[in-house]
C-alpha cells in the first residue's frame, strides 16, 4: 500500500473521531498518526494495518436475528 493511500485512510479513519470543525490533518498528527510533513509514521501503519485486519473479524455488537 502506498504512502497516499495510508494517509487516505488515516484521515478517513479521523474522520470518525473528530469534531467537524477540526482540521482532519491536524487531528492525525496530534494522534501521531501522520508527521509534520503528513507522512504516515509507524504508529499510522500500524492503524491502517489493525483495521485492515478488522475485515474479517466479525462485530460483537452486530444484531442477530
């Protein structure tokens, strides 16, 4: 996976945990997620790669029935 695409799921990862006023950028670097150049940093790929790995995992909260 490319540095752009890693990025463009951090943000829209951010997305979700974010006020819609803050900058979604600023947000990820504040997490860490993103460097002051807005490259992925260790800890970004490691979220991407979590939830990458969230796909197959089924939701304990999904309704049954």
């Amino acid at each position: 996976m490319s540095n752009d695409d890693i990025v463009s799921r951090i943000l829209g990862f951010t997305r979700f945990l974010t006020h819609a006023a803050e900058r979604l950028d600023q947000a990820a670097l504040g997490r860490g997620w993103l460097d002051a150049h807005g490259r992925p940093t260790e800890d970004g790929r490691a979220l991407i790669e979590a939830l990458r790995g969230q796909d197959a995992t089924r939701s304990i909260y999904r309704m049954v029935g």
